[in-house]
C-alpha cells in the first residue's frame, strides 16, 4: 500500500493565494468606497465650516447686512460656517463685463445662507454657479401655446433659479434689496427661496417639509392665501403681499419668503396662518431681525 499524499498541488495554493488576494482587494477599495461616500463629505464640510472667518469679511457682513449686528453671537457663528460652506461649493461667474468682489460674494452667500441658518442640512447641494450681471439683464422668453404657436419676447430681469444648478442675479438689485431690509423687496431670497422650492423635484411652491401631514397643512394655508393674493390682483385690492406672488405657487412662495423676513410684523397681523406656516419651515421668527 502506498503512502498517502496530503501536500497540495503547488498550482492549486498559487490559486487559492490570488483568490484572497483579490477578494481582500475588492473589500478594502468597498472600505474605501464607503468612506469617501459617507465620510468624506462630512469630514470636509466640518473641515471648511471651522476654517476662520477672514476679518475683512465680517466688515463686509456689518456693512452690507441691517440685521448682522443684532444677531445673537451663536447665530453669526452659524451664519459665517454656512457662508464659508457656500463659498466653498459655489463659483460665482460675472456676465455683461462684472468682475465679481468678495462684498458681492459675501452679501450674496449670507443672504442665500438667512434661509437656512435654522435648518439643519446640506442645504442648496444641487447649486453650482451664480451668474451675476451688474444691472438687470435682458433675457429673451420662449413660450408656445397649446395650438403650438411660439413667440419670442425680450424681458428685463433682475434675477432667476433654475433647477439645474444655476442661479442668476443682478447685483444693483441684490445691493438694493440688502441694504433696504424691510420693503419686502430681495431678490436674492426670492430666487433662494425657489431654490429651496425646487429641491423638491418640482417647482411648485412646496419645499421639502418633514411630514406629509406638514404637507396637508401646508397646501391648505398656501392655497387658500394664493387664492387670496389672485384675487386682490384680479380687482385691484390693496395687499401687503407683491401681486406677482400670484402669478403661480411658486411665485407666492418666493414672494411670501421675502415678505415673512422683511416685514413680519405685516404678515403676522394679516397672514397669521401663513406666517405660522413660514416660522414652521424656516425655523426662525424673523421679527427678531427688525429689532
Ligand atoms: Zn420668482
């Protein structure tokens, strides 16, 4: 009887070494993977948000912002982190001949940052350019009606968000709207606002709220102060609101956002439902702004 042979064939070890070695591979570039989807990001934001906040561009934020001043050292704290995020994320492109400043970059961010101070969040994460042009610009519009008949018009427009990732500002109008904090007038919260509209997939007037009985009440209250707002523009009535709010919903929400920060007090007295909706969203009472 033979001796029995244990050892293994050389070229079946030689095998077995490069199936671990590959399997190791493929779990260790997973790790990493893993790490640079969930990990990395955080990791980065937090990196840039404790980054100091250049003196120059805290003078700019107490010039240019009425409400800076005021504002609780917490919230300036939280105000600067988000604006160095945005800055960070963000590229501003000056059109019609503007070289873009870091006062158009700051008062920008900070006013676009206002809207989400309270709310936790990578907020804006699907935004990549600002184009900003030094006055209001000509914009060509294209429409074609249900019978397919196109027409062609030239606006004047002092701003305008899309959802693929652009925003675009006049800065003779953000300047205006920045330093006149209480005429309901802010074109760079209007446009921030359909930003925040427009992460929800649809612009629609609806933002990402946190439940959908969030939703039943929100659509109650919006529709019903929409319907308002159309029908004062209808006849001519006084309102505390812009009649282009009621242009569409979402319209009425990025009007409603600059009335809500701006002039509070109104919206209290005569929307007290739908500033109650707005403080739910935006986390904050903005009539301690206007101190
Ligand atoms: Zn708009």
């Amino acid at each position: 009887m033979g001796a029995v042979n244990f050892a293994r064939p050389a070229q079946l070890v030689i095998l077995q070494a490069m199936l671990w070695w590959i399997l190791s591979s493929l779990l260790l570039l997973a790790i990493c993977g893993l790490l640079w989807l969930f990990w990395w990001p955080g990791w980065q934001r937090r990196r840039i948000m404790t980054r100091a906040f250049p003196a120059p561009w805290q003078q700019i934020l107490h010039d240019n912002l009425p409400y800076y001043a005021g504002l609780p050292e917490d919230l300036r704290k939280r105000l600067q982190q988000q604006i160095l995020w945005f800055l960070h994320e963000k590229t501003f492109v000056g059109c019609g001949g503007l070289q873009v400043s870091d006062e158009m970059r700051i008062t920008i961010a900070a006013e676009a940052c206002l809207l989400t101070l309270h709310q936790p969040g990578n907020h804006y994460a699907r935004l990549r350019f600002i184009y900003l042009y030094p006055n209001a610009y000509r914009a060509s519009n294209r429409e074609v009606t249900a019978a397919g008949v196109v027409s062609e018009q030239t606006q004047h427009r002092l701003g305008e968000s899309w959802h693929d990732g652009k925003v675009v500002l006049s800065w003779d109008d953000v300047s205006r709207g920045s330093s006149n904090f209480g005429d309901g007038d802010n074109v760079v919260l209007h446009e921030f606002a359909h930003q925040l509209d427009q992460a929800s997939g649809d612009s629609n007037g609806a933002p990402l709220l946190r439940s959908a009985q969030s939703y039943q009440q929100w659509a109650r209250v919006l529709a019903h102060e929409f319907e308002a707002l159309q029908r004062d523009a209808r006849h001519g009535h006084r309102s505390t609101m812009k009649y282009y709010g009621a242009t569409n919903p979402a319209e009425f929400f990025a009007v409603a956002t600059e009335h809500f920060y701006e002039q509070p007090e109104h919206m209290l007295e005569r929307h007290p439902e739908l500033f109650r909706q707005l403080q739910q969203y935006y986390g904050v009472d903005p009539r301690e702004l206007h101190h």
